[in-house]
C-alpha cells in the first residue's frame, strides 16, 4: 500500500467513525450504550485498523504511516472528552 491509499483511508475511516455515532444512537436507549459504541470504536476497531494499516504499507513507508494513522485518534478525541463530561 502506498502513502497515497493511505490517506484515503484515513479520511474514510474518520468520516465513517463521526457518521457511525447517529447509527449508534438509532439502536441504543440509554447513553452509557452509546459511550459503549464510541469505546468499542476506540479500542477494538481503531487499534485493528492501525495494525493492519501498518501491516499492509511498503516498507520504507512505515514510519510517515504510524504518524498519519494517529490522526483518526485525534479527530476522535474531542468527543472522547466530551462524553467523559456527560458521564459525570
């Protein structure tokens, strides 16, 4: 895979995880149900997409890739911090 893919995976990964929220909020009740959807996106399917990501790249490529593939972590963060706020 090439830095070229890369990016344009990132970007569909980010936009799929601020669409995914609404989703989430159809099938749940309670908020602590959504709060679990954004955390299994966080820690289960965000750490598999870096891994894998980081598996397919060229090898030279490795490095710039495990920088760009933080940015779907920080595009997420604010709601991460949000979301803490609600749960008090």
């Amino acid at each position: 895979m090439t830095l070229k893919w890369l990016w344009i995976l990132v970007i569909a990964f980010c936009v799929l995880e601020w669409i995914s929220i609404p989703f989430i909020n159809v099938f749940t009740v309670k908020l602590y149900q959504l709060v679990d959807g954004v955390l299994i996106i966080t820690f289960i399917i965000y750490p598999l997409f870096y891994l894998t990501s980081l598996l397919l790249l060229q090898k030279g490529n490795k490095k710039i890739g495990a920088v760009i593939l933080l940015i779907p972590l920080i595009v997420y963060a604010p709601l991460l911090i949000s979301l803490q706020t609600l749960l008090k």
